[in-house]
C-alpha cells in the first residue's frame, strides 16, 4: 500500500514506538523513502533522530534496524522514568492545593469494576494510556525542567508498547486506574510521601509482570509482520 506522510520523523516515530517492525528489522531508507514519496534525506534524518532517542538501533556500515524488546532495559527505563517523577514532586516549587487542582491533570471520578470496559478494544485500550502518560507529564512539568519533560516524554515512548499490552488485562487496567485516582488525589493534598508511594507501586507492578509483556509484544510484533507479508 503507498504511503504519504508530510514528516518522515513523526510516521517513524509512531512505528517504532507501535512497535510496528518486525524486531532487529533492518530499515532500508531508500525502501521507506519510496513507501513515504519523500526523499532519502529526510529519513535518513529521521532515523538518526530515533537512534538517538534510543527508539532504534544501529550497527556500524549496516545502518538501522527495529528495536528488539527486552526486559531488562525496560526495566531500567521504567526505574529512570520513577526517579525523574519522585524528583520532580519532590522539587515542585509551588505547593499543590486541594483547592486548586493541577491544571493539566485528568479530571478522574470514582472508579469502580462497572467503568472499566474490555481493553481489548483499541480505542479504550488508547484512552487509558493517553490519561496515564499525560499524567506523568504533567508530574514531569512539576520540576520546571525542560531536559526533565523532554527525558519523560523519551521513557513513555519506549515503555508505551508493553503498557499498552498491560492495560488488556481487566484486572490490571482496574489496578491503574485506581493508581491514576489515587496519585490525583495525593498531588491535590501536596502529600509527596503518598504521591511516591502510589507511583512506586505502580513500578513495581510493572517490573513483575515486564518479562510475560517483553514475550507477548515480541510475539504480536513477528506475527504482525509475517501476516502483513
């Protein structure tokens, strides 16, 4: 199918960050410059920009090739990305106020079993992703770091595959949702110690499960690319 994207960076970006290669794929730029009716440079532009927000990877005199998932650099991005959130709660220089919410913050009700609908669906599945990462950037913001946001932005694109594969599970998607609404709440009290507290428990369930996510995104990711062949 012939494909036309008017920024080479951003149709790249969201297949990497989809997943969307076959993993150790190598990416051909004259081949994607075709399928995109672009010239050469700007992908070999933009694919130097994802390698080096470490979306890809390369190898001398081979050029770029997919990411290959694996568990233990998710976990370390996913250790990162905790460190830059406790940091920038901790350093925020303006009090939260219970009576003045966070302005960028989700507006989040009651949650009960009843709200949470089959994740399976994509849609759904995009919704509650949307609302955690917009919240991280948002704690991300508290710091009033540029470098900061910008390093939050890069760890939720590397780890938003495999959490998009996490918020299928009913029970877990109830468990995140329940840690958006209570971390809300913690932010709105200016109680740092609960806000690091729930954002830890959340890591954690994360690294638990990460090695069962890293072996179902590589399946669906091979599977995808050999039916698409």
């Amino acid at each position: 199918m012939e494909v036309f994207h008017a920024n080479p960076y951003e149709w790249l970006r969201r297949m990497t960050v989809d997943c969307r290669f076959r993993p150790g794929e190598q990416l051909i730029i004259g081949d994607l410059a075709e399928r995109l009716r672009v010239s050469p440079t700007p992908v070999r532009e933009a694919l130097i920009r994802l390698q080096a927000e470490s979306l890809l990877d390369t190898m001398p005199r081979r050029g770029f090739f997919a990411r290959t998932l694996r568990s233990r650099e998710m976990i370390s991005v996913l250790q990162f990305k905790y460190a830059i959130l406790k940091f920038s709660v901790e350093q925020a220089i303006h009090p939260l106020d219970s009576a003045a919410p966070v302005v960028c913050s989700p507006t989040l009700g009651v949650v009960n079993e009843n709200d949470i609908v089959p994740t399976k669906s994509p849609d759904r599945r995009i919704e509650n992703i949307d609302v955690v990462e917009h919240l991280w950037k948002c704690i991300a913001a508290l710091s009033g770091n540029d470098a900061i946001v910008s390093a939050l932005n890069n760890a939720n694109d590397r780890t938003h595959h495999v959490r998009m594969i996490d918020l299928e599970d009913t029970n877990r998607s109830l468990e995140v949702w329940r840690m958006t609404e209570a971390l809300s709440v913690a932010l709105h009290r200016s109680d740092v110690a609960a806000a690091v507290a729930v954002m830890k428990t959340d890591l954690d369930g994360l690294v638990r499960r990460m090695p069962l996510l890293i072996n179902e995104a590589i399946s669906r990711a091979y599977v995808a690319h050999d039916g698409a062949a």
